[in-house]
C-alpha cells in the first residue's frame, strides 16, 4: 500500500511538472502577441493543480481480486471447461442409447441417474420422440408394457405428436413411423387405442366417436398386409374392404368416397410394420404359420396380432347389435 501511495505521488508529480512546463511556453507565446496582459505570477499559481488533487483525479488501481471479471486467458479457460463438460455429456448420452438399445429399462435408468433427462414420463416420451439412432422396435417394446409408468409414457409420446389436417391412413403412418409395433395383441390394442383418441382430438367431426378411428386403423393394417404380402393370393376388393367396414361409425356406415380413398392409398403404398434391416438379419425362409382363412401369417409381422384383435373387436359389435 506504501509503495503504491509513493507511485501516485511521483506521478502527480510529474504531472505538475509537465502543466508548469506548458504554462511557461504559453506565457512566452503571449508575450509575443500584441495587446496581450501576460498573466500575473499569483494567477498562474492558482492554476496549477496540486499533487493532492492530481492524485484524486488519477484512475483507481485494478482489481485483482476473485471477484474481477476474467481477463482473455481466463475465458479460454472456462469455455475448455465448458466444451469439456459437453464432451463429457455428450459420450454418457451415446451410452445410454446403446444401453437403449440393448435393454430399454437399462439404457432408462443411466439417463436418468445421470440427470440427462428430466425424471418424468413427459421428459422421457420427448427423448423417445427426439433422440435419432434408438432402436425402434425397442421403443415399442418399452411403450408396450403394461406397467403405469410405461402406460404414461406411451400416453405423453402420443401426446407429443400432432396429426391435425391428416387423414387417418396418413395419421396412422405418422404415429407408425416413430417405432414398432410389439409382437402382442394386448399392447397393440392399448397402443391403437390411445392412437385413435388423439387423432379425433386433433380431429374432430370426422367420426362420431374414436372407436370408429380405432376399428377402422385396424383393418388399414389388415388392408396393408392382404394387399402387400405375397403369400396372399386373393386380395382384397373395394367391396370387401367397404362390407368389413360397415356399421362401424356408431352403427352407422362411413361414406363410401372415404373408404374408397383408404383403400386406393393403401394398396398403392404399403404400411412399415417392422425394420427392414432387422428382417435382413434374419434367416430365410422365414417359418410361419396359418391363419382361419388357411393364408400364410408372417410371425414377425405385427399385423398377425392386429388382425385377431380386430376379429375380437368385429365380434364386440356383433354382440352389441344382438343386444
């Protein structure tokens, strides 16, 4: 603190030196003018500043404490930390797809004992619907299960989608394309269940009620694989896929220019049930097996378990319509 007092009087100093200096050659100068009242010595005196108030009027001395603000190297120093810290983010979210991927419930926890996502059902459907490279029909898997907390999940996933101004074949796609479909009836039915209430959310005034939106996704995906699968010889007509349809809106028939538009898009484009690339893995022929009507039933093809749902739900409304 000494030394630093002595440095501010020394350029105080200085400083009065270099003023009387500039007052001398001022006074010189006017001497040389004509009609010109050099200044009196008193005068010139009091314009001097003193050492005190040169020293007063001197910048305050750095900071250099903890609290100052970081200099260039610092910065470097702190943004190495932060790209670091994403670095490190970044390898442990990799992990956990893989673990994803090997086993869902794995690959859950890590992101969630890690705190890479939000523990909730709404922060994991969002990273199922936004995360590329996981395993698709590992996301079905998951969505699946029977357990609340996969329920919720699967509820918040198709929350998180949108299929407003779609027609239903194109609505179904959508929710389609994001994961695969589990191999059992009863995780398709809740999976198609909560599929049809949100597109008559999004959708209102198409059909009475998400039943019709429910029944009629099922023989879409009944219509896809009659229409694509080789095995099947005799496919299906307008007709047939109009007289399967009947009565289902609430007991009452769905336009014909409806259907006949579902049909037309269906057989020209078919529905992706499954992973191709999966399918490649897997060794051929595939086995298989035969249905009521003696056609082929591809095992891996979850449209099997669709088409013995949709008989069930055919039967439901047979009852109803007795009572």
């Amino acid at each position: 603190a000494a030394t630093a007092a002595a440095q501010e009087g020394h350029l105080g100093l200085r400083v009065t030196e270099c003023l009387v200096s500039v007052i001398q050659a001022l006074d010189q100068w006017s001497r040389l003018l004509p009609n010109s009242c050099p200044p009196s010595p008193a005068a010139a005196a009091a314009a001097l500043p003193t050492p005190a108030s040169t020293s007063s009027a001197m910048p305050p001395p750095l900071d250099l404490s903890a609290d100052a603000e970081p200099g260039p190297a610092e910065a470097v120093s702190g943004g190495e930390v932060a790209l670091s810290r994403q670095r490190e983010r970044k390898v442990q979210m990799q992990r956990a797809i893989v673990q994803f991927n090997e086993k869902p419930s794995a690959g859950i926890k890590a992101l969630l004992s890690q705190g890479l996502v939000e523990d909730s059902e709404r922060a994991v459907a969002l990273w199922l619907l936004r995360t590329p490279g996981l395993d698709k029909s590992k996301i079905g898997e998951l969505m699946g299960e029977r357990d609340d907390w996969n329920k919720k999940v699967l509820y918040e996933y198709v929350d998180g989608l949108s299929f407003k101004g779609m027609t239903l074949d194109t609505a179904l796609r959508h929710f389609l394309s994001g994961f695969r479909l589990p191999g059992e009836a009863q995780k398709i039915d809740r999976m198609m269940e909560k599929f049809a209430e949100k597109y008559c959310r999004d959708c209102p005034g198409i059909f009475t009620n998400a039943d019709t939106a429910y029944v009629l996704s099922y023989s879409i995906i009944m219509l896809s694989t009659d229409a694509h699968n080789p095995a099947v010889r005799r496919k299906m007509t307008h007709e047939e896929f109009r007289k399967m349809n009947r009565g289902i809106d609430d007991g009452a028939d769905l336009p014909d220019a409806l259907l006949d538009g579902l049909y037309e898009r269906i057989v020209a484009t078919e529905f992706q049930l499954r992973d191709d690339a999966a399918l490649d893995s897997m060794p051929s022929p595939l086995p298989g097996t035969v249905d009521a009507a003696h056609n082929f039933v591809d095992p891996y093809d979850a449209a099997a378990a669709a088409s013995a749902a949709a008989a069930a739900a055919a039967a439901a409304r047979g009852v109803d319509a007795q009572r």
